[in-house]
C-alpha cells in the first residue's frame, strides 16, 4: 500500500490519463492524504486491493477477468483507457458502517464483462461509472432504495439498465444497447447526448409512466428500434428536448408531467410521434413528426396547453389532436400539419360555460384525408388567420370557418421531400392582418440540392466494397430515397444492389458489388418524383468518419489554436477546454453539427482574459463518449 497526497504522484503510475484524473481530485479533495494501491505492482488481484481497505485503486493490468465485490467507498480506475482492464462481474454491496459515512464509489476505464448488480440495502452512496465498457447490462436488486445518486458518463452499455435512486441518476454520452429504467420517487432523471439502439422491444428511456419521480430532463439524445422510445412521467416537470428518435412501434415519446416541454424533437416511422400530458401547463413547440403509424402529436393537459411551431406530417390518423385543460386558456398557433390520413388538426375539448376559449391561429392544413380542423359542435373558441388548404372532405368539420380563415396553397419548397419551408411567392409568409401563417418561414434554394434537403452524404471506399452515410433533414425512409451508381459524373445512372444499415439518425448503405479500382460515382434519389436530391459525389479512399479529435495545431502555441475534429453523423458536440485543475477556461463550439471533419478555433483570450501560459485539456464531447488532447500555451 502506498499513500498519496495533493502534491504528487509515484512515477511508475504516471500517464496522461491519470494526471489529468489525479490533478482533477487534487482540486476537488483536502488536504488530508488518503491511501491506494496499485495492481498487480502492490497487490495481484482488484478484491484483494479492496479487501485491504484503500481508498484508490489503480489498475494497470490484471492477470485474469475476476469477479469483485465493493462494500466500501473507493475509487477504481484503470490506467490506459484504451486497452481498458478486464474484469467479470461488479457487485456493489456497501456496508452499514456508522463511523464511515455516507459511500462515494467510483469505477473508471475498467471493461467489465459480466454486468454490474446494485445491491445496496443499508448504505446512503452514491455511485459514478466513467468511460466503461458494460456487457450485461446494470442490474439493481436492492430491497430498499438507499442510494443517493447514481451517473453514467461516456460508457457503452451492453444490456437492459433498471436502477433506483434517492436523488440523482444522470446518463451522458453513452451508448446504450438495450433498455433503461430509473425509478423512485425522490429522482430527478437526465439523460443527455446519448444514443440507444433496440431491437424493436422494450423502451429505449423508462421512468414511472404517470409520476413517482421528482423531474425528468431527456436532451439531445438520438434513439432507433424501440417499442417506446421515451416513456416517463414526473409529479414536477418533465422536459424533453432535441432528440431524434424513429422505428419504435408504439411511440416515439410518450411524457407526462406536472408541468411538461416538449421542445424540438425529430420523431419519425413511429406509433404515436408524441404524446404529452399535463397535470399542470403542457408547452409543445418546434417538434417534427413524420410518418406516424397512428396519430402525430396528442398534447392533453389540465392547464394551460401552448402548442406552437410544429411540422407534422404523413400520419396514418390525425396529425395533431389538443385536449385542454378546465381552467386554463390553451394556444394552438402557427403548426403546420400536412398530408394525414385523417384531418390535420382536431381540437377535443368538452364545450362548457367556465372554460376559457382556445385559441386557434395561424396554422396551415394542407393536403389532409378528411378536414383541415374538427372539433365538437358548440365549442367556443378564438379562430382566425388559419389555412385550410386541399383536405379531402373540406375546410373544417363542427363549425364554420372563420371569417380570416381561407384555403390557398401554401407553395412549400417541396412537401414531397419534407421541406414545409414557404417560397418567395407565398401569400403565408406575410398574409394581411395575420402576418406569417404556418410553422416555418421562407428560404428555398432554386434548386433541390444537397444543402437543401440533405444533412450530409459521404462515399468511402472500404476493404468490403464501397460505404456510402447519408443522412436527410426529413427521414423518409423504406424505399422512398435510394442510391444511384455511375462511372461518371454524367451517367449513365443504375441503382446498385446495398446492404443498409443505420447509424443514430444516419442511414449507411454498403456496395459490395462495386468491383475493381477505377472511380465511382453515386448520388441519391428521392422515388416519388425522380429530384436528384444528392448530386453526384465520388468515391474516396480513407477509414470511416468517426468522432475524433483530429489535430490541435500549432502545439505547442503563442498566439491562436487551430482544432480540427470530426463527426461521424449529425450529433449534437461540446469543445471545451479545462486547465489542470479541472476547471473551464473557456468553451469553443457547442451545438449540433453535421458529419465530416470541421475546425474551431481557440484565440488567445479566453473568458476571463488572456491565457496564461501552462497545460491546459481540450475535450471534445459526443453521443456515446469523449476525446481529450493535451495542449501547451506559451508567452
């Protein structure tokens, strides 16, 4: 056994990764030494490092995957977080220790192989796994629910997760192939950056359906393959926000919530798209939902409901149904629903003499099997400045229309490839007394290119043949866009035999029958109208796109500092840069970004002024993990 202060660390243990893991603790601990041991240098197995009583634990090697069991608060870190440390099957079992306290246990670059089992009855811990490799999956057996908090950071997750919590239990950047349920009634949830992958059953996101957590924040998160994508009720709040989420057989999202936001997700090939409730006030805005196997969007809420901004189209049913609440005023304004198999906005409130009137303005129905509107005769409601265009059985159903009301076609871009942006000549962009109807705005391109419709489109040549990655701002998938082959960029065109696959919200088509060296060229179709929506792009030699840090260069530097970084698909990323402390120096891009290589720049002033010369860790964030480059700065 050794001991370890805030000053240093043993030679023999040193590395990039652990310096910067051991300068973070530094900062964050007393000033009170604390004991480790280092396998297989002080003891030749991880439980008998444990068993010892440490309380750090380093791992360069292990001699063979054991089984380990943690009673005791510890930290466990493997060393090189590229070959992670094997071990079987993590039982975190913490004692009842009066004199210890309250448990902090931690594991770290480890790959376990046997799946993790929580069987905490008596301790109030909290529990931290950061960048490990999970097969089989977090099991929690606990008879009573004592742990304080549990966090998953840049781990991938082979197998279901169930766990419970006191307090916390945050998921950030993982990938997940399987399920996660997280319950209690104290627990406040966040799942962000992150990406599941299913199978077609079982839900992606679980909490309890209608309450029994505190609040729930599900962000940025892409998911596929589901029979519930997101399932999760809160007595507080619920928010659910910029998730790409499709093929999941019941429903994309389903929420509920003492008050609930549902804001800017992609739902697509689902069940219900989005299902909100409210005990309280339901705001819905900004989301897209196509091609709905049920109905789109279905918001009831108790208070007010403020349902604004949405695109929905191709539901087999409805496109947007709105139930309101008793006492509460709801908004339903400026959507945009188009092409369902039933009408495109129903409105299902109970008429009654004390219920405030809904609001309805703004919104386009365009091209919808039944009416543009329906709601119950004798409803009171605020209507005007609303487009019921070319719907199957008329302008609306249960009421006339009202007197700012008309049907006109809207001139979308292109409703046949989702685009539901206005163009220049659209009378909806500033209709008299209304102003803009509809949930986009202007902005077409005069031609349908890929800056238009196509987020990114990638060819490379592999060993198998040749991978082409796309990716659409609207996911029609099936066969409704498909790849064409040449010899040239002229043609003539031919659609080659693919293997298709997906990747998050990206769609990845492998050509094996491309034979021989020569160049190819491909470009990508949409069906129904025969638009070349991907112009023609040659093959490319080179690995796979990938998340990574390219470069950071000059380095070390005087003055600016290029850094170049790519993305396998459109995820949302965060580049930011710490110093040996582990705090924030500055952030350099945030937000979602399309796939490819791209650079960002760090100048010379950072928040807080200039930079001072020394060391400092650029981290670049995405779905699923992380990348960190050391970097020098100088005067």
């Amino acid at each position: 056994m050794i001991c370890r202060s805030a000053d240093g660390w043993p030679a023999s243990t040193s590395g990039m990764a652990l310096l910067a893991w051991v300068a973070a603790l530094a900062f964050n601990s007393s000033t009170c030494s604390a004991s480790s041991a280092v396998v297989p240098d002080d003891y030749s197995d991880v439980q008998t490092a444990l068993a010892v009583g440490v309380d750090t634990v380093i791992v360069r090697t292990v001699a063979f995957r054991e089984d380990i069991t943690i009673s005791g608060g510890v930290v466990v870190i493997g060393v090189d977080a590229e070959n992670k440390p094997e071990i079987g099957r993590v039982t975190i079992q913490p004692t009842d220790d009066p004199g210890e306290g309250a448990k902090y246990i931690e594991l770290h670059n480890l790959a376990i192989a046997d799946g993790v089992v929580i069987a905490n009855h008596r301790s109030f811990a909290t529990l931290v796994f950061k960048h490990c490799g999970i097969s089989g999956g977090i099991s929690d057996v606990s008879t009573r629910i004592e742990t304080a908090s549990i966090t998953l950071l840049g781990c991938s997750i082979d197998g279901n997760i169930r766990v419970f919590s006191r307090g916390a239990c945050v998921v950030d950047s993982c990938v997940v192939r399987g399920t996660l349920f997280a319950g209690d009634s104290d627990l406040y949830l966040t799942v962000l950056n992150s990406r599941f992958d299913g199978l077609g059953s079982g839900h992606a996101i679980e909490g309890p359906s209608y309450g029994g957590m505190y609040k729930a924040n599900i962000t940025s998160n892409v998911i596929r393959g589901y029979r519930r994508g997101i399932i999760v009720g809160a007595d507080i709040a619920v928010r659910i926000s910029d998730n790409n989420i499709s093929d999941c057989i019941a429903s994309g999202i389903d929420g509920t919530g003492g008050d609930i936001v549902v804001t800017g997700n992609i739902v697509s090939r689902c069940g219900f798209g989005i299902i909100a409730g409210g005990e309280g006030a339901a705001t819905v805005q900004a989301n897209r939902i196509s091609d709905s196997t049920i109905e789109g969007l279905w918001v009831s809420a108790y208070g007010p409901a403020r349902v604004d901004s949405n695109v929905v189209w191709g539901a087999a049913e409805n496109g947007i149904r709105v139930r309101g609440g008793d006492y509460f005023a709801s908004r339903i304004s400026n959507n945009t629903s188009c092409l369902n198999g039933g009408s495109g906005l129903v409105v299902d409130f109970v008429p009654t003499s004390y219920l405030p009137p809904p609001v309805i303005t703004g919104n386009v129905s365009f091209g919808n099997a039944t009416f543009g509107s329906a709601w119950p005769p004798g409803l009171d409601a605020i209507v005007g400045c609303n487009d019921w265009f070319g719907n199957g059985l008329g302008m609306v159903n249960g009421r006339e229309p009202a007197a700012t009301d008309f049907s006109a076609d809207p001139l979308f871009c292109n409703s046949v490839t989702g685009d539901f942006h206005l163009q220049s000549g659209s009378s909806l962009l500033n209709r008299d007394g209304c102003g803009m109807v509809g949930a986009l705005g202007g902005g077409c391109n005069d031609t349908v290119t890929t800056e238009a419709n196509v987020v990114s489109f990638i060819v490379e040549r592999m060993e198998t043949g040749i991978q082409v990655t796309w990716e659409l701002r609207r996911d029609m998938g099936g066969d409704a866009v498909w790849l064409e082959r040449a010899l040239s960029a002229i043609g003539p065109w031919s659609r080659p035999p693919t293997e298709r696959t997906y990747r998050g919200a990206a769609t990845v088509e492998l050509d094996r029958s491309a034979s021989g060296s020569g160049p190819f060229w491909y470009r990508l179709v949409e069906g129904g109208s025969q638009v070349v929506i991907a112009e023609p792009t040659q093959t490319r030699q080179g690995r796979p796109l990938g998340f990574r840090l390219i470069a950071v260069s000059p380095n070390p530097a005087f003055g600016p500092m290029n850094v170049e970084f790519e993305l396998a698909l459109r995820a949302h990323v965060d580049i930011e840069v710490f110093d040996v402390l582990g705090r924030s120096v500055g952030s350099l891009g945030r937000g979602t970004w399309p796939a490819g290589r791209h650079s960002v720049q760090w100048p010379e002033r950072s928040k807080g002024g200039r930079a001072l010369s020394g060391i400092y860790f650029i981290r670049y964030r995405f779905p699923g993990g992380e990348d960190v480059r050391r970097v020098v700065r100088s005067q």
